[in-house]
C-alpha cells in the first residue's frame, strides 16, 4: 500500500532528484516533472517521468489530469509560481516548496540585495528564527521573488496546504554552484595554500541535498501551512570547510588568514566570504515535522568530491558549472593570490 501520489516538479534538478528517491523509499508513487522529461539513473523503474514546462499555459494542470496527493516544486521561483499553484488547488493535497533564506533581512533593512553597498551586509539574529523579518516582496530580484512566492502560497491557507522551506546554502552533488569546487580544485591542481578573508570566520548554513529531501519527505507526510529553516545540523566557518575537505582529500595546505575583506584582486574571498555569520535555526523542523538530519557535513564529502572531481576533469570549470560564473570572480586567479603573497613577505 502506497502513502499516496507525489508529483515534483524540478525533478531532475540537484534538490529534485534528490527528493524523487526520497518520496520512492518512503513509499509514494512518483511522478518526476522536468522540462525534458529526464530521468535519474538511481531512481528506481517504477517513477514515471514527464515532460513538462510550467510556462507553457495549461501544461502543468494537463501533467497533474485529475490531481496528486502532494506536489513538490524546486524551481518555483515568483509570485506568479504561487499563483499558478494556488490556482490548481483543486487538484492538489498538499504541496512542499523551496525558498532561500535571502529572503531574511535584519532590524535595519539590509538583505542580501544591499550586500554589495558600504556597511550593507546584513546582522541576523543567531540563529535567525522563521518568524523573523523579511525583504519585502516584488519582482525586482532573487530574494523579493521568492518572499513574493511564500506569501502567494501562504494566503491560501487551508485551501491549499502548503509547507515552505527556505533553504540554506545547497551542498552536494549535481549542484550548478558549488562553493566547495573553491577548496576542491586547489587540491587537485596541487595548490599549497588556502588564503581566507575574514579571518576564516565566515558562516553561511550549509544544507546537504540529502537532509533537504529528508525535510520535504517529513512535510509531504505531515500536510500543513507553514514556513521553516532547512539547514544541516551545523553550520562550519570557512576554515572548517577547508580542513574538512583537505581531510577528505588527503592533502595537507597551509591556510593563511587575514582579517576583514578580500584584497586586491578579490584575494582571500570564497563563495561563503562574508563579514557577518548567517545561521539557520532548525528547531522548529524538529519540533514540528521531527526532523533528524541524515548526513553531517563531513560525511557527505566523499560524494560531493567525487562529482566535483569527475565535472572538472571533463571540462573547465567555468562551463561544467555557470552557478558559479555568476559571482563574477575567478575563485582560481593563483597569479593574484602568489603576488599578494610575495607582496606580504
């Protein structure tokens, strides 16, 4: 006997593909949605693939025919995404959807859309609980899309349950982005050392895809209106993670700190660089939903190295992942770090 029907819509992304082989062992029967119709190589026989793309109109009510117990959409991202589900509540049980944590802001206003401006950066509590304050939504970036999409989805209420989990930092394989390359490709290419703004202080809460698909296996058994963190069970500074793949890789580097910004060049900054802490409180998944995290960070290394390893291998890194050209930053400017090096003796 099944749980029911799930329908995820994103499915061959990194967070779908994950949560598909979730929903699978913990008993639904799966449909996987994705603009191709692509399928997973670990996912077993038994989902069903469909192509699907949502901005065609009437494509993804015609997918659903006559409902699914629980939809669960990665790649919901605007006002205009919650509409469109909230608009087919006739049809759906219940549904999960992923927003970010950017759409945080602290008790002056500033966000991650004010980051980049003097004394911009914001200071969150720590850690930021779901009933903090958030940018004010629009269609205007990232941050106030996705707090447009949550309040979409939340005004429904009983008519569409919906669970809202707003992701920390995504980790693991199949990520269009990931910040671990910075401290993977050092060791590959034989680099010696690890320069780090901020004094390596920096924190920005990771969460594994596989304790991100276990949050919203927990919130498709559990239907209900609600907003909650999704976050590993810690959230190491930057010169953890750099030790801890380091250990995973077994290389040793010599790690030379620095307080306050990146220099010249952008020396010293990584994809988590950044002046204040952001941390994820995680105790209302637990208390709620009973989250228990599945992997640690450390534990899901090995995987995460292997892809990494593999992608770059196959061709330059730029190409194998564009989430990370859109930092406009070559995280691998050695030229640059050698002569902040020579130039400090």
């Amino acid at each position: 006997m099944t749980k029911g029907s799930a329908f995820v819509l994103g499915a061959t992304g990194q967070i779908g593909r994950a949560a598909v082989r979730a929903l699978v062992a913990d008993g639904w029967e799966v449909t996987a949605a994705s603009r191709r119709g692509g399928r997973d190589e670990k996912w077993p026989a038994e989902v069903r693939s469909v192509a699907v793309d949502r901005a065609e109109d009437g494509a993804l009510a015609a997918a659903l025919g006559t409902g699914t117990d629980v939809l669960v959409d990665v790649v919901a991202y605007d006002a205009g995404h919650g509409a469109q589900l909230t608009g087919l509540a006739d049809r759906i049980g219940s549904a999960v959807v992923i927003s970010s944590c950017s759409v945080y802001e602290d008790d002056r206003g500033r966000n991650f859309d004010t980051q980049e401006e003097p004394d911009g950066f914001p200071r969150y509590p720590l850690p930021i609980p779901e009933t903090w304050r958030t940018i004010a939504p629009g269609p205007g970036s990232y941050s106030t899309r996705k707090a447009a999409l949550e309040r979409e989805l939340l005004a429904a209420g009983e008519r569409l349950p919906a669970t809202v989990l707003r992701a920390a930092a995504v980790h693991g394989p199949h990520c269009p982005g990931p910040r671990e390359l910075w401290f993977v490709k050092r060791a590959l290419d034989g680099r010696p050392v690890r320069i780090l703004a901020e004094g390596g202080r920096s924190v920005f809460h990771p969460v594994h895809v596989d304790n991100l698909a276990e949050l919203i296996r927990l919130a498709a058994a559990q239907p209900g209106t609600r907003v909650l963190n999704a976050g590993d069970p810690v959230a190491p500074t930057v010169a953890e993670i750099g030790a801890a793949i380091d250990a995973a890789m077994g290389v040793t580097s010599e790690t030379v700190l620095f307080d306050g910004p990146p220099g010249k060049d952008r020396v010293g900054a990584t994809p988590w660089t950044a002046p204040h802490p952001l941390i994820c409180d995680m105790t209302a998944a637990e208390r709620e939903l009973g989250y228990r995290p599945v992997v640690t960070y450390e534990e899901s290394l090995p995987r995460t190295i292997e892809f990494l390893t593999a992608a770059v291998a196959r061709q330059d890194w730029r190409e194998a992942f564009p989430g990370l050209v859109k930092y406009g930053v070559d995280f691998f400017d050695y030229a640059a770090e050698d002569a902040w090096l020579a130039a400090r003796g």
